[in-house]
C-alpha cells in the first residue's frame, strides 16, 4: 500500500509541475492536497525525505506534507510513534542543515510543532532547548540547522495552525519560558562565528518577543 501510494505521489508531481495539459495539473494539484490529509501521508512524506533519490519537488512537497501533519493531526499518532517521529525529524534536520533552506525550515517547524504537542519531559532533561543544546555543543558541524530551530521555536508559540489543547499550549511557552537564558548562551555563542550573524540576530528578535525581556535584558550588551 504504502509503495503505491509513493509512486502516486511521484506521478503526481510530475503532472504538477511538468505536465502541459493545465486540466491534469489542477487535477494533479487537488489530488496531492487531498493526500495531505490521508494516514498514509505520514510515511510517505517521512519515506520520501529520506529517499536520496527525491527530487527537490518532491522534497519540499514532502517536507510541507510533514510539517502540517504534525501540525493538525498529532492525535492520529498512536501514543509510541512521537519517538520514532523525532527520531526522524532528527536525522532529516541534519540531513538538510546545509539546505535546500526550504525543506529545511519545514523540517524546523515540524520540529518545533512537535515540541508543541508533547511534554518537557518527552525531550530529557530540560526540554527541547537543553536537548539541542547538548546537540549543538556535541555536532557543531551541524549548526545551521540547529540554529534555525532555534529561531523558530519562540515564533512556533503563537501559530494556531499547531492544533494543541490550550493547556498543552499554554505549559510549553511557560516551559520555554524557563529556558530563555539557554537559548540566549546559544546565541551569543553563535556570534562568532560571522556567516552566521544575521541568523543570529534574528534569534536574540525571536526570544526577545516571545519572552517580553524575561530575565534577558542583558542580552543586548552582546549585540554589536
């Protein structure tokens, strides 16, 4: 089941984007959306990310299939598969830290939705800042990437396309909350190294925001 539904995927986008006929575009394009919001999206999405062969249709597609499916259909997940779901979105952040930016900014905010929905604990000690603290510090090599999901995750916070209860949303930004000063040590760590820069910036903007100054307003003596 799960290989036909992958080879339909391809097919379709190739119609999508190749295809002169305009009538099996549209047609294309609707079935692809419907896809989205299948079961059988998830492992095709996931399967395709990891698939060396996968064009880069087909790996932004399968990147925003990923991201909005942990978005708005976390509870179609049965209670083990967060684990092997961020075990996944793991790998792919590594695998895409050099880009395309585009599949990578999908992977960081599946990530981030997915912090979303689960509990501080899911993510070890400290949650998902010390988690990829710890990995920062271990692969540095991998720094881009990481440093996106930083970014994303205070602005993650206040997107409502992320379909968790309230109280389950209102706990993670207090978690996050308590972890600003990790994210800022992260941050001003990143400063030296000078591509990066901008990045970081936008970093120190992101929590600043989210956090209303909590316990960071030092921060701003390290920007130059």
């Amino acid at each position: 089941m799960e290989a036909q539904a992958t080879a339909t995927v391809k097919d379709a986008l190739a119609a999508l984007y190749h295809h002169p006929d305009h009538s099996i575009r549209t047609a294309a394009d609707r079935w692809l959306q419907e896809f989205q919001h299948t079961l059988d999206a998830w492992q095709v999405a996931d399967s395709l990310l990891h698939d060396e062969s996968s064009n880069l249709e087909t790996l932004i597609f399968c990147s925003q299939t990923l991201r909005s499916k942990v978005q708005r259909d976390f509870e179609e997940l049965t209670a083990g598969a967060f684990r092997s779901l961020q075990d996944s979105l793991y790998v792919l952040l590594k695998k895409f830290n050099k880009g395309p930016a585009k599949v990578r900014t999908q992977i960081c905010i599946a990530i981030a939705a997915l912090a979303v929905h689960v509990p501080v604990e899911d993510w070890g000690a400290g949650g998902i800042v010390n988690w990829l603290s710890d990995d920062m510090k271990a692969h540095p090599e991998f720094i881009p990437g990481f440093l996106e999901l930083l970014i994303v995750l205070p602005q993650e916070t206040s997107s409502y396309k992320i379909a968790a209860r309230p109280e389950r949303r209102r706990q993670f930004e207090s978690d996050l909350c308590t972890s600003a000063n990790v994210a800022i040590s992260l941050l001003t760590a990143c400063m030296a190294i000078d591509q990066l820069k901008e990045q970081v910036l936008e970093g120190f903007s992101s929590w600043l925001r989210f956090c209303h100054g909590y316990e960071v307003s030092g921060v701003l003596t390290v920007i130059p």
